[in-house]
C-alpha cells in the first residue's frame, strides 16, 4: 500500500497476529453466510450476518482511521 492512500493504522502492521486472528475470523463468518443463504434459511442468515457485522467492527475499530 506504499504511496496510496489508506486509513489503515499502523496497528495493523505492528500488531499482526491479532489482525490475521480477525481477518480469519471474518472469512469464517463469512462462509456461515454464504451457507445460510444457499440454504435460505432466514433466521441463519440473520445471526450470521450479525457476526459477520461484528467482526468488521472489530476490525475497523482497531485497524482503521475515523
């Protein structure tokens, strides 16, 4: 991302484990999703989406620059 603009904090870089950590855990969650929704199951994808939610945050509250 050298030379383009990013509202990346530099917390991602330093505190690497954590960020992989969330990062693996969003792909999951992610997946949980796509599962619920194939299988058109509402209240799934509701829950699931509510995680997937969650974990952005968790990200974006970490990670990223306001």
């Amino acid at each position: 991302t050298k030379g383009e603009k990013s509202r990346t904090l530099p917390e991602a870089y330093s505190q690497k484990a954590k960020f992989d950590e969330i990062a693996e855990r969003m792909q999951t969650e992610i997946a949980r999703l796509g599962q619920a929704a194939r299988a058109r199951d509402e209240a799934g994808v509701k829950q699931a989406f509510g995680a997937v939610g969650k974990t952005c945050g968790a990200c974006h509250d970490g990670f990223r620059a306001k």
